[in-house]
C-alpha cells in the first residue's frame, strides 16, 4: 500500500518545474500513475485523466498502490528466500518510496539493480534509482522496451549473466499492443539469463466490465494505450518456468501480509516463476 514515507518523497522531489523537452500538455502515464499514489509529480491534464478513470472504476487507485505492494512483497521474497543478487527491472516508471533496489538492499546489501526505461521523464528522475548501499551497486539503461540486445549489453556491465537475474517486467508488457509481441519480449530476455534465475511480472486483466471502460477511455487520449488482457494471458508469459506458489494470481494475492487483513479484490494480475 501507499506509505506516509511515499508520499512525502513525492512532494519533497516533485516540487520543481518540468524539465526541458517534456511536454506537460499531454497526459503521462508515469505522471497519472503517480497522481493515484497520492504523489506531486504530475499536471492538470494528469490530473484530469486520472480522475476521469476514476469516476468510472474507482477502484484504479487501491490496484495502483496493491500493485506497489506487490513489487516489495516479491523482490523481499527474490532477495531473501530465492537468494537472488541481481535484479533487472525493465519497465522502471517514475521513482518513488521502496524501490526495487531499496527494497532489496534491505534484505541483501550487496545486491545489484539495473533499471530500464526509455521515458524522459523517468530519466529526469534517474539520480533517485542510482542510491545503493556501499556493498551494492545500481545501474540506469536508457532503452526501448523490446531493445532486448541493447538491454542484455548494457546491463551486462553491472550484472553477471552466468549468474542468476530476477527480470522484472511490472505494469509494462500491456503497453505493448501486440500479445504474441510481449511475449517475445519475455522470451528473448528469459533466454538470455541463466537456469536459477526469476520471472516477475504485473500487470492489469480486463477481468471488470467498469475497468475496462475507463481503459477505453483512458487510450483516447493516451500518447502510448494501455491493452488489458485477461489472466490467462497474463500466465502465458510464464510459459515454460515453474510457478512459484501461489502462481498467477490478484496481486494482492500472493504471498499477502497476514496484518494487512483480507486481501483487496482487484483487478491486476501477476506472479513469480523461476527458470529450471
């Protein structure tokens, strides 16, 4: 969930004006991502659209900050019980409280996190992803998406491929149009790293008639749509990796803390799976 400690970073970081060569004109994903974590870093026509997905599917805000959770719940388990040392997260959006790297520095100071991400926006907030223990190290790689080639070598400069990655692919592979595309995507990342290492991914299932109105809605004035796909489809990116219990499920599903109380009954999907 949403923290105090995230949203005071968002307004100690966001109160400046927008850098150079980004246009605030036009709605952001990033930026509407952040206005429903509560965070500063954002603009009216964020704001607006934000608010107009909201006025059709309410529940948009609780999946952001559930789909937060998900991101620490499963890199603490990567670091800790997977005894992973190298993440990739590809797909990094705008900065905020518990990063991938802060959250697993925590539990292993020595690890390594290399970010991706082609967004100028993202890159503007770049020096908050490049923190890391003195044990550790994080990296920042400007790249597309489906630049899979360009990914591996650049982030081979920090990683070592002979040794097992968590990939990371949160909230990202529905911007991808094409289902059997994002596939693919997976596929040449996955194949590029070794047996041992893991498959994370979330993202958002047309599982509620409202929320996928409020897509629609939402990708009439999108720069880049957001494509929900159903659960299954969501598996099928873990094809041939073994399923890390309790598999594909809610995000507020897996692996929940026990004190949060019941888990909260959205619609974003995801899970963990390792590769044999």
């Amino acid at each position: 969930m949403a923290t105090d400690d995230a949203q005071a970073w968002m307004k100690n970081t966001s109160d400046h004006p927008p850098a150079p060569g980004i246009d605030t004109s036009v709605p952001h994903s990033a930026r509407v991502w952040n206005y429903w974590l509560g965070g500063k870093d954002n603009f009216e026509p964020d704001r607006a659209v934000g608010e107009m997905v909201k006025q059709t599917f309410p529940e948009i805000v609780t999946e952001a900050r559930e789909s937060r959770a998900f991101l620490g719940r499963a890199v603490t388990y990567l670091a800790g019980e997977a005894g992973i040392r190298q993440f990739l997260d590809i797909g990094t959006g705008l900065p905020t409280a518990n990063n991938t790297h802060e959250v697993a520095q925590r539990v292993a100071p020595e690890s390594r996190i290399v970010y991706v991400d082609n967004d100028p926006l993202v890159l503007v907030h770049a020096r908050a992803l490049l923190t890391s223990t003195p044990e550790g190290a994080t990296k920042y790689v400007e790249a597309d998406l489906a630049e899979s080639e360009k990914i591996v070598r650049s982030a081979g400069e920090l990683l070592d491929f002979d040794r097992p990655i968590a990939v990371m692919f949160l909230g990202i592979l529905a911007h991808v149009e094409d289902y059997e595309a994002a596939r693919s995507i997976v596929r040449q990342i996955m194949d590029a790293v070794p047996s041992g290492s893991y498959l994370t991914i979330s993202d958002g299932a047309d599982t509620n008639e409202a929320g996928v109105e409020s897509m629609r809605q939402y990708n009439e004035t999108a720069p880049i749509p957001y494509h929900l796909r159903s659960p299954e489809q969501i598996a099928g990116y873990f094809d041939g990796l073994e399923l890390v219990d309790p598999g594909v499920v809610r995000l507020s599903e897996w692996r929940p803390d026990p004190a949060s109380g019941p888990p909260a009954n959205i619609d974003g999907f995801g899970g963990v799976g390792r590769k044999p």
